[in-house]
C-alpha cells in the first residue's frame, strides 16, 4: 500500500512547480497564449486559403515572413531581455498582441494581415526569453526539468487543442471570430502576468561579459559563452543539426501522406499524433531527467526521432491495411522525441548561464531556428524532386540517427 501510494506521488511529480504561486501566475498565462497562438494559425490559415482565397506562395512566403524577423530581430530581443524588467516586458507583449489580434477581425486583405502577423511574431520574440529568465528565478538548479517539462507539455496540449477548438469554431463561424476570441485570451494572459510577483537574483559581478558596452559584443556574448562551454556548446551543435534536418522534410510530409495515397485527413491525424507524443515527451522528460544526463537524453531523443522518421519512410507502405496504423505510430514517436529537445536546452542554459546572459542565451534557439527556417525546405525541396519524397525521409532520419550517436561520443570522449 505505501509502495503504491509512493509511485503515484512520483507520478505526478511533475505537478510539483505548481505548489509554487509564482509559477501557477506564469502557467495560467502560458495556457492562454498557447491556446491563442495555436487557435490563431488555423485561422490564418482559413482566412487566407478559403477565404480569400489566395494561392499556395502567398501561404508559404508565411515561414519567409516569420524566419527573417528571428534571425535579424532575436538578438536585440536578447539583450533587451538582459536589460529590462522582464515581468514589464512580458506584460506589454501579450497585451499589445491582444490589440493587433483585434486588428486581424477588421482585416479583409492580405497585406494588413501580414503585416499585423509580422509584427505580432516581433513582439513574441522578446517574450520568449524573459520566459525562460522568470522560471530560471523562481526555481532552483534541481527544479528547472520538472518546470520547463510543465511548460512544454502546455506547449504540446495547445498544438492538439488549438487546432481541434478552432476546427469546431470554423464550423459555425467565420476566422474573424476566432481572432475575437484569441485577442481575450492574449488580454486574460497580460492580466495574469500582471499578477506575477518575481524573486531579485543578484548579478554576478564576475561575469565577464557584463562590461560589454559594445552593441556587438553584447550580441555575440552568448555564442562566445556557447563556444567555451564545452557541454552547452555539443548541444547546441545537436540542435543545429537537428533542426536543420527537420526543416528539410518538415513542410514534406503532406507529400508523404499523399505518396502512400492515404486518406486526405490522415495529414491532419499525424499533427495531432505529434501533439499527443510531445505530451507524453514532455511528461517521460521530467520522469528521466533525474536518471540520465541531459547528453545522454537528446542522444536518446535524437535516435528514437531518426529511427522513426527511417521506418515511417520505408516500412509503411509494405504493411497493408496496417500501413496507415504504423505511419501515424512512427510519427507518435517523432512528436515524443522532439519535446526532448527545447526542454534539454532551456534547463542547460538557465542552469549553466549567468543570469545576466540568460536573454541573450535564449535567443540563440531562436536564430538557428530562423536560419533554418530560410536554408532547409529550399534544399528539402530540391533533393525530394530530384531523388523522390520517400529518400528524403530516410536521409532526413539517418542523419539525426547520426547526430545523436555521435553526441554521445563526444560527450563520452572529451567530457
């Protein structure tokens, strides 16, 4: 009896951070802005698709429009994330994306809608790392996996609900109600950051990258960090390429789906899968993360991902009626895997950076995302039409398989 009662404490372990008042202000705000920003893209998508009925460039030269702003705006957002209060920064962001949400309902063009888009997506660049500075000081080094695990499986429940609530809204109502809705929810997330009260950490005087007056010094002073942190700087190198094998098949795998001629709406049954895994990621994340390192982990992550990716590119289509059952199970495990990833990289940098930097740090994510954004699909694109869809995939999947063994190796050798 007390060996059961011990297990289900250990179950929901991973509720622990909510004893703590401050976080439950942060995590009340975060269901709000994800359920809105998740909500907010199948709009878009409606609006501009069916609605005004716009071609398939107009809808792609969406990722050209998101990617440039993270490359060139992301490191200003770092440092003035270092520099400013970031409650107040946080605050003013999801307020003001609650205005230019409201200006989506009065839009009936593509260039206002773009516009506003553009400049909402500039704003949530300065949010995101005054997120991770916030948690960083509201919980100590052994909390921080349980944390962030919490926020990524807000993150992950929103990318299955969003999408599924504003389906059913779509049924009944046009996108411009939808965007009604999700500017409140921007309004309700303000509020209750509004309501947050967060611990001072005192600066560490030591810090040699704090006298940086420079506005390049202060800029690069992460990526300076990254190169001198041996352990920081392996898996950032794991990130890069892991997210650069992504890009190349992640706007594929419609095509894939349409290759095995499955049903038209198994494309949207494998994005949904992929949310479900990234539940379950994040929870099996703040479960191992006490056990394994986190090197040990994004190799687990990275191989089970690659793995994946290979089956679900060769082996599907030799199963018959079970094709379809293994496709989206492959994919259930590739949504698994990914939540590994930002989670690894969140807790190495708030508990290795000095605080100071911990803007500055979070954004580097955000420019090899951006970079990414821009190089990959282009080359996705090209080697699909060139060798076919299905090598592709399995490229994409040996060379995760890869990053992640040899991660390990080189955690093994030189750390």
């Amino acid at each position: 009896m007390i060996a059961s009662v011990r297990n289900e404490h250990r179950g929901f372990a991973i509720f622990k951070p909510l004893k703590n008042k401050k976080f439950r202000w942060l995590f009340a705000s975060q269901i709000f802005n994800n359920l809105a920003m998740f909500m907010d893209y199948i709009a878009i998508v409606t609006l501009v698709v069916f609605v005004l009925h716009k071609s398939l460039f107009v809808l792609a030269s969406f990722s050209l429009a998101f990617a440039l702003p993270m490359i060139l705006i992301s490191p200003i957002a770092g440092i003035v994330a270092d520099k400013l209060p970031s409650k107040c920064i946080m605050f003013i962001t999801m307020f003001f994306c609650g205005l230019l949400t409201i200006g989506l309902v009065f839009s009936k063009t593509i260039l206002p809608i773009v516009i506003i888009i553009v400049t909402r997506g500039i704003l949530k660049l300065f949010y995101s790392p005054c997120e991770t500075k916030v948690i960083r000081q509201i919980f100590k080094d052994n909390e921080l996996a349980k944390a962030n695990s919490l926020t990524q499986v807000i993150v992950q429940s929103s990318n299955v609900m969003g999408p599924a609530v504003g389906g059913v809204m779509l049924l009944y109502f046009s996108p411009h109600y939808i965007f009604v809705f999700t500017s409140i929810c921007y309004f309700i997330s303000s509020f209750l950051l509004s309501r947050l009260s967060i611990p001072v950490i005192k600066l560490d005087l030591s810090d040699p990258y704090k006298n940086s007056i420079r506005y390049f010094k202060n800029m690069f002073s992460a990526f300076h960090f990254f190169l001198e942190e041996k352990s920081l700087l392996l898996i950032l190198l794991g990130l890069c390429t892991t997210f650069f094998c992504l890009f190349l098949s992640d706007s594929m795998v419609s095509f894939l789906v349409k290759f095995y001629k499955f049903p038209a709406f198994s494309y949207s049954l494998v994005i949904s899968v992929m949310g479900v895994g990234g539940v379950i990621g994040a929870l099996l994340y703040s479960h191992l993360s006490s056990k394994l390192s986190s090197h040990a982990l994004l190799s687990f992550a990275l191989v089970c991902m690659g793995v994946s990716i290979c089956l679900s590119s060769s082996v599907s289509e030799h199963l018959g009626h079970l094709s379809l059952i293994f496709f989206l199970s492959m994919w259930f495990f590739v949504g698994l895997s990914i939540a590994f990833v930002p989670i690894i990289f969140q807790v190495e940098i708030q508990s290795k950076m000095p605080h100071e930097m911990l803007g500055r740090g979070a954004m580097v994510l955000s420019v090899i995302t951006g970079v990414n954004m821009l190089c990959a699909p282009m080359l996705g694109a090209i080697i699909a039409h060139v060798f076919g869809i299905q090598l592709l995939f399995f490229i994409t999947g040996l060379a995760i398989i890869l990053c992640g063994l040899i991660i390990q190796s080189m955690f093994m050798h030189f750390l």
